[in-house]
C-alpha cells in the first residue's frame, strides 16, 4: 500500500513539474534595447480606425524573439493585427516583426513591449497619438479600396505557411467561398481521421483494462463505430472522386444561363373566307389567283440549290430562274439546307397561316442565319440579289425592321416584302 502512495505521488510531482515547465517561462523579463522604427522623440501618430504599422527591430538583430504588445491604460477600444504578438525574423528587417495596431477612438495611448525568455530589460513605454481623420474622397486615392482579405485569427492546415503563421486568403477572387470550403472538406476529413484514431485508441484502453464483459464490449463497439466513421468518410471521398473529381470542387459561382424567347418571326397572314385560309394573289400579265393554305394540289416538287423543294406551282418557274444563276455564280454560296411548303399556322396566333402554308416562301441555311433582334447572315449580297432584284421581287428577312430573319425568303406583300405576283 505504502509502495503505491509513493508511486502515486511520484507521479504527481513529475505531472505538475512538466506543467509548470510549460505554463511558466524559465526567464520573464520586459523588453531592453527594442527599436520602434519610426517612433521619434514623440512616439508614433495614426488615425482612428487605420492600421498604425508598428515595426519592432532588436539591438542585436536576433531573430526568435517573441514579443507581446500591450497599451497602457489597457483599452477595449484598442486592437492589434494579425495578433498582439510577432516574432522577430530576418524576411523583411533583419531580426524585426512588425503588427498593426487599430483604435477605434481617438486619444493618446502608451504602447508598452514585452519579451518572454530572450534576457531583455525593460523598455519605455511608447506614446501612440490617434486622431480623427477627415477622409476627402476626391483625393483620396484609397478612398474605395475595400480590404476583402480573410485572416484566419489561428492557423490552419492549408492556410499557414511554412513556419506556421497564418496566410491571408483574398475573398475577392472568383469563387473564393468555394475555394475556402474546398480547403475546409480536407481539412474536416483529416479531424475525423484523428478523431477515428483518439476513439480506437480509447477502445483499445478501456477493452484492455476492464474485466467485465460488458465494458470489453463498450471497447470494441467503440472501435467498430470508429472504423465505420472513417471508412464511411475516406469512402465517400473516394467515390466522388472517381465518379468525377469535380464533384469535390465546391463553387458558388453559378454559370451564366441565357434564356432565349423563341418568337415567331412570321407576323402571320389572316386570309378570307369560312376558314380564313384564302388569299389573293396577282397573276403575271393581269389578272388574280386564290390560293388555300394547305392545298395540297397546288405543291409541286422542284430542284432548288441541289435539294429537292415542294413549293406553289405559281413561283415554281422563278425560284428555278434563281438556281441556273446560283449554278454560275463564282464563288458559289454554299447551301446545305433549304425548306419550302409546310402546312402550319403562326406560333402563338391562332388563324394567322406562315408563308410556308401557301408554298410562297423558303427558309435557307437557317443555322448561319438565325432569326433575332440583329440580323446575322452569311449570305452575301449577290446570292441575296438573286431573289429580291426586280427581275423576281421576292422579299428578305435580312430587310425586315422589327426582327430579323436571314433565313427567309417570301412572295407574300407587302409585310414579307414580296410583290405578290404569280406565274400561270
């Protein structure tokens, strides 16, 4: 019994030895021979609620000295960035560090330096002068520029650099939210990999030093739910990264949709009649000519630009007029597509029949010749000469004012542009 008091108590000592290490510097003492880049004989000057830059440098350029700010009176109004500490190295002055110290109010302030093991005496205390700044927005170059920068107040694995200090992350970048939670996902699987291996080794303890049965169980269930937990997590992990590995890239900036109305170009013909399906056409050499929508009888097939084209047998002898001079046209407008009758109303207009229900209208090479608020064509000027000249006056979508349909070509007058006039 007496052994194991000893042994207890041994054990309490060593345990409390090694925490005061640690809890208690071997040697505190205030800075001695710290310089203040800067601060002449009446310390230094700011104003309220900027970054006053204070650099401090040792006597001896040493490098590895940790040095605590703190205001004397201590004021809740008073901050320092990234911290209220630095240590000094050789990056920018040698054995130098540097913070900024932000007063939300202004005053004068006494900044006093501390040094934790490094054998400096104390300093005097440094007078910090804080005005309120007028702020003239037509000469101040600074006056927009927004600080967007992220710092995270510890470090974290992934944002900290080689020595450990944190590294600030700019929130003005595309997709910077995303690219945060990009990090924080490895960051989350690494904590539940160390979380799984504190739970193991608790199994593993309590299984190991229990001799009833039930705690043994307690042990090992506790290790099965830890394996699960982890394999669940590197599981899921690996699957969508196999799936596709942009499913792990988390991204806030959702792409750009257009929408695109698909109008009906065509404003329609309302013909006479029962039906409304009848209209009127000029006969070459005098005379008129009813035409149905959707006579059938009255389509016939032609060749037309190498294809084969169903149109109304009245401009049948134009439109081939039209191809023996594209055949001798030098270069010649490739055509790939051209579409003719088609029985079918107006989208969105009921009894108003398209053009193309008559066989008085062609629709050529419609992808390079969209329809739309501005007119895009491929088509050159003399292929287009071919049907609107004066010789076979059909009209063109390229012409029209409201929308634009490249695509078109139409006899019908006079909102299509075409004067009307059929051949026996």
């Amino acid at each position: 019994m007496k052994k194991n008091i000893l042994k207890k108590g041994a054990v309490v000592l060593s345990l409390v030895f090694i925490l005061s290490s640690f809890a208690i510097p071997a040697n505190f003492v205030f800075a001695k021979s710290l310089e203040v880049l800067g601060a002449g004989s009446g310390g230094l000057t700011g104003s309220v609620n900027s970054g006053i830059p204070i650099i401090v440098r040792t006597s001896a350029n040493q490098t590895g000295v940790l040095i605590q700010f703190t205001t004397n009176p201590s004021d809740e109004n008073i901050s320092f960035s990234p911290k209220a500490s630095c240590t000094t190295n050789n990056e920018e002055y040698p054995g130098s560090c540097f913070v900024y110290l932000i007063s939300t109010k202004a005053g004068v302030f006494n900044l006093g330096l501390v040094t934790f093991g490094a054998g400096y005496d104390p300093t005097p205390l440094i007078p910090i002068t804080v005005t309120e700044a007028a702020v003239n927005l037509k000469t101040n170059p600074n006056a927009n520029n927004t600080d967007t920068t992220y710092t995270p107040l510890a470090p974290l694995p992934g944002f900290m650099d080689k020595d450990g200090n944190p590294i600030p992350f700019p929130t003005d970048q595309e997709c910077a939210f995303g690219k945060y939670l990009n990090t924080m996902i490895d960051l989350i699987i690494g904590l539940v990999a160390v979380g799984a291996v504190v739970m193991i080794v608790l199994g593993g303890m309590e299984y190991m030093t229990s001799e009833l049965i039930s705690s043994k169980e307690h042990g090992k269930e506790r290790i099965r739910n830890a394996l699960l937990g982890i394999i669940i997590a590197i599981g899921a992990y690996a699957l969508l990264y196999t799936i596709n590995p942009a499913l792990l890239e988390v991204c806030t900036t959702l792409p750009q949709v257009k929408i695109v109305i698909d109008d009906e170009p065509e404003s329609g013909i309302q013909g006479t009649g029962k039906d409304k399906k009848t209209i009127t056409l000029s006969k070459l050499g005098g005379g008129t000519q009813q035409l149905t929508a959707c006579e059938e009888g009255q389509m016939v097939s032609i060749s037309l630009f190498g294809s084969n084209v169903r149109v109304y047998k009245g401009v049948a002898l134009s439109l081939q007029r039209i191809n023996a001079k594209w055949q001798t046209m030098s270069p010649q407008y490739p055509v790939y597509s051209v579409g003719g009758y088609n029985c079918r109303q107006v989208k969105g207009k009921s009894g108003f029949w398209s053009a193309h229900a008559f066989g008085l209208a062609l629709d050529i090479n419609p992808e390079t010749n969209p329809f739309g608020q501005e007119k895009i064509t491929d088509m050159p000027d003399n292929f287009v000469k071919l049907f609107t000249d004066e010789s076979e006056r059909w009209g063109w979508g390229g012409n029209w004012t409201n929308v634009k349909d490249a695509m078109h070509f139409s006899k019908i007058p006079p909102n299509e542009g075409g004067n009307g006039i059929v051949e026996p």
